[in-house]
C-alpha cells in the first residue's frame, strides 16, 4: 500500500492511498479509525499521473506526491493515525518513524 497524497491540518491528516486496487481519498483524527470518502478504480486510469490529472478537476487544492510513498499496512481498514502521522512526518519533515 502507498500514500499518494498526505497532509495535515491541526490534527486531522487526510490524503489519498493506493491499495494496490483503488485510490481511497481518506480522513483521519487521533483516537479515531480511518474515515473513507471516495475511492477510485486503478483499472479506470492509464496511470497514477492521468489520475492526478483527472483528480485535480475534482478538488484542484489537493496536492499529490510526485513519488508516492510505500507504507508497512497490508489492510487499508488497519491503518492507525499513528502510521499515517509517521508518513506525513516523512513525507513533510523528512522523519523516517520507521
């Protein structure tokens, strides 16, 4: 599973993941389990950059990685904010919680 797109505002991180399957944009607080709001067939895009594209007509705001980053969570439905806090880290501060 990767993050394709991460960020964090007061303490709720939101962002988009690739399962492998579908891209899942996704919203999470601190105690809390993951929150799901959309998802995306891979299948229905040539590649992670015409999905950018066509996701940017959808919220132009969102801000996708260049290079999505591999998480250790086989389970979308066992991520923690503590993994995604450790991948925003990474991803923001250059922080490896690894």
């Amino acid at each position: 599973m990767q993050v394709v797109s991460i960020d964090k505002v007061g303490e709720t991180i939101y962002g988009c993941l690739d399962d492998g399957i579908s891209y899942h944009i996704f919203s999470i607080d601190p105690g809390c389990s993951v929150e799901y709001e959309e998802s995306y067939y891979l299948s229905d895009y040539e590649d992670y950059d015409q999905f950018v594209l066509s996701y940017s007509q959808t919220d132009p705001s969102f801000c996708f990685l260049e290079t999505p980053v591999v998480i250790n969570v086989t389970d979308k439905e066992d991520l923690t904010y503590e993994v995604m806090l450790g991948a925003w880290r990474n991803v923001w501060k250059g922080e490896d919680d690894s």
